[in-house]
C-alpha cells in the first residue's frame, strides 16, 4: 500500500510540476541506528505528498511515519495504512502525539515528517513560529535526530511551477524543550533562507532532480514548436531554460 500510495503522489508530482528539485548536496549524513525527525515548514497543500515522494525515493531502508488531523484522517482511513496517525488540537491533542510519536521513535529505523508550524504560511514569514512538539520531542528522545527540511514552489520560466526542498544541518545532543525550541526554528530558518536564495537566484544546476516533470506550454502551441523544430531538422526542447543555467 505505502509503495502504490508514494507511486500516485509521484504520479501526480511530475504533472503538476516542471520538476520535484533536491538543492545540493542532497542528504545530509546521518548517524546509524538512530531515529530520525524530520520537520518542515508548511507552506502549500503540496507538503505531504512531497514528503511521502522524498522519503520513498531518499530513505527506502527505513519506515516512514506523520501526523495528520485527526478530522481529517477519519474522512481518508486508509492513511493509517500508510504510516499516518491522527493529532487533534488542545492538551490531549498535544499528550498523544507524543506518546505516539515516542513509540515510533524507539525503533532506530523509523522517521516521523513533521510540519512542524502546524498550519500554512508563507516561506519568506519570518519567524517561523514552530509549534513545540518537536522541541519536547528532542527532549524526551535523546538518541533522536532531528533534520530541518525546507519546501517551496516558485514558479521560474515554465507554466508549471517547481517544487523545491533543501536539507539542513541535522541537531543532535541533549537539553530540555525551553533548550531545543530556539535551536531547531534558528536551522530550519536558515534552511529556508538558503532555499528561498536558490529559488530567487533561478539555477537548476544548483539542485539535483528527484522527478522530471512536464515542460513547455503544452497543447496547440506545443505542438506546433514540435513540427517547426521538426521542419528544420532540429532537436525540440521545451524548456525556456537551459538545464544548469539560465
């Protein structure tokens, strides 16, 4: 279920997008045996199946798991079956991600994707203003690692719009929530301040391709530029960019 699941979100990824981009380096390293977290800014409907394309494509050896709203994964069950579990809102809410999240992390080959400002936001908002379940997170699961990972879809020379990540610098180490709370919005802000660098400074070649997508404008226009570059015996590219520069 969860490999047909990360294939449709594939799917859908490269028709909506002009590519699913990986700024470089890529993966950062990360320490074996280990669990790992992965938290997010939120800035589109996109985040998710973003998330769940990276992680089947990037971190096939290990399990992958999320929080999602509660209302919501009552409406779409069959979540569960791939890795998600319900967070609701309040005291409680907060209690059992938790646990939850706590039992998840105990076996090293797991990693939870969080969203980690629980709502959407502009990626250029500054602070970020993450919620704290991370932060006790980190707290109550020393051994944990804990990875910022930036997303944004700037629309650059094509109809469709990009879709760009960017790892940070994994926080590892001990300290309380009041402790981890500044340090993990301080690196995932500059994550997404280097990836909002890379968007504005328009260069696929300072990232690596995890999905090609559809270029060119498509329909009647597109396929005239096919049978003029055909008549003249050209190679057609439907890109207004040139892969690795302006």
């Amino acid at each position: 279920m969860t490999r047909f699941f990360a294939g449709v979100m594939a799917r859908q990824m490269a028709g909506a997008f002009r590519a699913v981009r990986l700024a470089r380096p890529g993966v950062p390293e990360l320490p074996e045996g280990r669990p790992v977290i992965v938290y997010t800014n939120h800035p589109s409907w996109w985040d998710p199946a973003f998330v769940i394309v990276l992680h089947s494509r990037l971190f096939p050896g290990r399990e992958g798991y999320g929080p999602m709203e509660a209302a919501m994964l009552e409406r779409y069950g069959f979540f569960r079956r791939i890795g998600l579990f319900g967070v609701e809102e309040g005291r409680v809410g907060a209690a059992r991600f938790l646990a939850t999240s706590g039992a998840i992390l105990a076996d090293p080959r797991r990693m939870l994707w969080v969203t980690a400002q629980g709502r959407f936001a502009d990626p250029r908002e500054r602070p970020l203003g993450l919620r704290p379940g991370v932060a006790h997170l980190m707290a109550r699961v020393p051994g944990a690692v804990a990875v910022p990972l930036a997303l944004e879809y700037p629309f650059w020379s094509e109809k469709r719009p990009e879709a760009l990540a960017a790892f940070g610098t994994p926080q590892e180490g001990g300290g309380d929530a009041a402790a981890w709370g500044p340090r993990l919005e301080a690196a995932l802000g500059a994550t997404c301040d280097r990836l909002a660098a890379l968007a504005q400074a328009r260069d696929p070649g300072a990232f690596g391709n995890v999905l090609a997508g559809k270029a060119g404008v498509g329909g009647i226009y597109g396929a005239w530029q096919r049978l003029r570059a055909l008549a003249r015996g050209e190679r057609h590219v439907p890109d207004h960019m040139a892969e690795g520069g302006r």
